[in-house]
C-alpha cells in the first residue's frame, strides 16, 4: 500500500483562488469581490441604522 497517500494540502498547481467568484487571487479574496463586500457591509450598517434611529 503505497499509492494511498492522500495529500491534506491541495495541489502545488491550484492557486489561490477567491472565495466569492473562484477566480485567481492574491488573497482570499479579490479586489473586486473585497470592494463589493465592503460596499455590501456598509450598505446594510446605514440601513440598520436607519432601523435603529
Ligand atoms: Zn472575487
């Protein structure tokens, strides 16, 4: 039994890769998706707030 080995850590050839389009990254996750999220998260705290006042 020697070709059972399952390598944990994924292949030397994926790259990084973003977490929200999948597409090649530097980080977790892309410049686009970053900004998006950012605009995101920000759009839903002036809605709370606007809840909350
Ligand atoms: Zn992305």
């Amino acid at each position: 039994m020697t070709q059972a080995e399952k390598p944990t850590q994924r292949p030397e050839h994926a790259k990084q890769v973003c977490n929200v389009c999948g597409k090649p990254s530097a980080s977790t996750i892309c410049d686009t998706c970053a900004n998006r999220v950012r605009g995101e998260a920000l759009e839903r705290k002036k809605h709370e707030e606007k809840l909350n006042s």
